[in-house]
C-alpha cells in the first residue's frame, strides 16, 4: 500500500514537470557541443563552394585555441586545396558576434594568416591565398567571450586580384581667362571597384611655380576614363608646358581589397574656353 502511494506521486510529479516544461538551465546542461568543436575534430572541406549551418551556442574554447577578438566559443574547419588558389570564407547570415582566423601548422604551433572581426556588421570575412596540399585550419570563435548561435560559414574560390592602372594624357585644356586647367586619363581596373584619381599639377611662369589639385572619385570597370579641374591659388594656368603628378586608388567592398598606381608626365596645356 505504501509503495503504491510513492508510486503515485512519484507519477503526478512527473507528469507536473512534464506539463511545467523543461527548464533552459536543464536543457542547457544537456546539451552536447557540436562536433567539430575541438581542433582535432575539425569539419574536413572537400571541394568549394563550402556552405554549413551549425548551432555552436554550446561550443567551447579549449585551452590552446589561438586568440582572434578574443575567443569565445570555437568551432574549427580543415581545408586542403589540390592546387594553388585564392580562398574566401565569411560568416553573413549567422545570428551572433563572430570573429574568423585561419591557420597552418599543428596544434600548439599554429601560424595565424588571416583573423578578422566584423568585416560586414557583426561578421567576419578573410581571404587568403592557399597553396595545394598546404591544409588550412578555419577558427570561428565568437567575440570575446561570448556564446555561439546559429553560424552560416561560407568557403569559396576567391576572384583573381584587384588591379589598378593609371595613365595620364599628354594633352590638357586650359581655359585662357579663367587659368582653370583640365587633365584627363584613363584608370583600368582589372574588375569593377570604387576608384579614384588625386592629381596635382603644377606650372612654372616667370620666378613663379603655380600648383593646384584635385580629387575625383568613380566607378571603375575595364578601362574608365577620368578628367580633374585644377585650379591654383597664387597663379592662373595658362598653354604650355606643366608637369603632373597623380596617384589612383580602386576599392572592392567585396574583398577589402584596397589598391593603389602612382604616374607622372610633362604635359602641354591647350586653351579652350
């Protein structure tokens, strides 16, 4: 009789936390990390594109885990390419603070070649260049000491290098009454990108040297051309001979990439109204 009165509540009490729900604490504590939580056990990338979705709200951070922003809860990638390439990986899409590193070598002795932190808001994009049969470790960690969440983690072929090239015209414009000079080029870009030329431009009249410069930006794609008026403030340009010297710069937000060209030339300057 006793035992089947224990029995009973035992029951009822069961079926109470049942319909109470599982507290977060309980469910929390019971949870398992993900599997490549741990170097040793990192998730083998086989062939690119690479796309994974992962919970790492129960990911942690071992003792030996390499700092990048901190390093929060960790999850860990493997990448061996089979030839020579570049490699783009980012977390966009993932709903926690993340920072992404990548390394070569063993455990304990690992070269840092790239770590970034909030590239795009809060997530995180590296590129680096790979060599085949070099094996790549990808560390997503998240700020500081901060929990995981659900990641996106992406891995792809990066595209070929920025490159930028400047020339200058050999022939400018300058207007005779206003001695306001025109100089003009071209910039190429080896793909679309934020571009911009800074020109200076100076003239020697007499015992005076005149210079002035300017600044225009644009979109570079191909082969662009670009014009810059310069004015000066001790003299006015007038047709002649004038040297130029002018530095171009192209941006991919895509990338990061951020490069420069530099030229110089001796010009003549036309009037033209």
């Amino acid at each position: 009789m006793y035992s089947s009165k224990i029995t009973t509540i035992l029951l009822a009490l069961a079926l109470t936390i049942s319909s109470l729900g599982v507290p977060q604490t309980l469910k929390n504590a019971y949870a398992a990390p993900p599997t490549n939580d741990d170097f040793d056990a990192a998730t083998v990338i086989g062939t690119l594109p690479f796309n994974d979705v992962l919970d790492t709200s129960e990911a942690t951070t071992a003792a030996d885990d390499p700092d990048c922003g901190g390093n929060g809860s960790t999850v860990w990638y493997a990448f061996t390419p089979s030839g020579d390439t570049g490699v783009m990986a980012n977390t966009f899409g993932s709903d926690y603070d993340t920072t992404l590193s990548v390394y070569t070598g063993p455990r304990g002795s690992l070269t840092q070649l790239a770590c970034n932190d909030d590239f795009d808001s809060l997530q995180s994009k590296v590129t680096f260049n790979a060599a085949a049969g070099e094996t790549y470790f990808f560390m997503v960690g998240a700020f500081e000491s901060d929990p995981g969440g659900n990641l996106v983690f992406s891995v792809d072929i990066a595209p070929p290098s920025l490159i930028i090239d400047l020339t200058i015209d050999r022939i400018g414009l300058v207007n005779p009454r206003t001695g306001v000079a025109t100089i003009s080029g071209t910039v190429t870009c080896s793909r679309e990108a934020h571009a911009g030329v800074f020109v200076d431009l100076q003239q020697k009249l007499g015992r005076s040297l005149g210079s002035g410069s300017s600044i225009e930006s644009f979109t570079c794609d191909g082969q662009t051309r670009w014009s810059a008026i310069v004015s000066s403030e001790n003299i006015l340009f007038v047709g002649g001979r004038a040297h130029v010297s002018a530095s171009a710069f192209a941006f991919d937000p895509s990338t990061g990439e951020f490069v420069f060209d530099d030229a110089v030339a001796d010009i003549k300057l036309r009037g033209s109204r």
